[in-house]
C-alpha cells in the first residue's frame, strides 16, 4: 500500500530560492532512502510564498523512518527559520486494489 505525504510550507517571497533549493537537497537525499518512490515540489501561483511537496513511499514505516530520521532534521533545522508558520504535513494510504469478484 503506498503513502502519499502531502507538506505545506509558508515563507516569505525574499527566502523563497533559498527554500528552494534546501527543498532539492532534502528530495536528493531522500531519493536514496529506503521506500521512496518519488516526489515533487509545487509552487502555489495565487499565494506567493506557498510551497506543497508530495511525496510517494512504499509503506508508512519507511516514511517514518525517513520522517524521523538525524539527516532529515537537519535540513530542516535550516528550513524551518525561514518559514512564516510550521509547516503542515498530511499522510495518506492509497487504497490497496480491489480484488476481482470470483466468477
């Protein structure tokens, strides 16, 4: 069953690069964690400063486990200075397939 982790994060349009491209080093290391599927960082074109990253896992614990890992923390202890408010992180379970009805 895949997890898809949905992260919003607010700053102000001055940091935007510099969350950016701290963004693109968090998703290179995570690339080579075990689970990860894929991921992207979106930029909202209405509210100037509102980042979303989606991300793909294999499963929910190799997500907590990249969640909490030491190399996640810190980058974000360089991200989170810079953010206007904490950022806000949702976790889904896609639904697994259904199974086809005997026939």
């Amino acid at each position: 069953m895949a997890v898809i982790v949905l992260i919003q994060r607010d700053v102000s349009p001055d940091v935007q690069h510099e969350v950016f491209e701290l963004l693109r080093l968090l998703r290179s290391r995570a690339a080579f964690r075990p689970g990860y599927l894929s991921s992207e960082t979106l930029f909202s074109p209405n509210e100037c400063g509102r980042h979303l990253v989606i991300s793909r896992w294999h499963s929910l614990k190799e997500w907590r486990d990249w969640e909490h890992s030491e190399e996640r923390q810190a980058v974000l202890a360089r991200i989170n200075p810079l953010l206007k408010a904490p950022a806000q992180t949702q976790v889904y379970l896609d639904f697994p397939a259904p199974v086809p009805a005997s026939a």
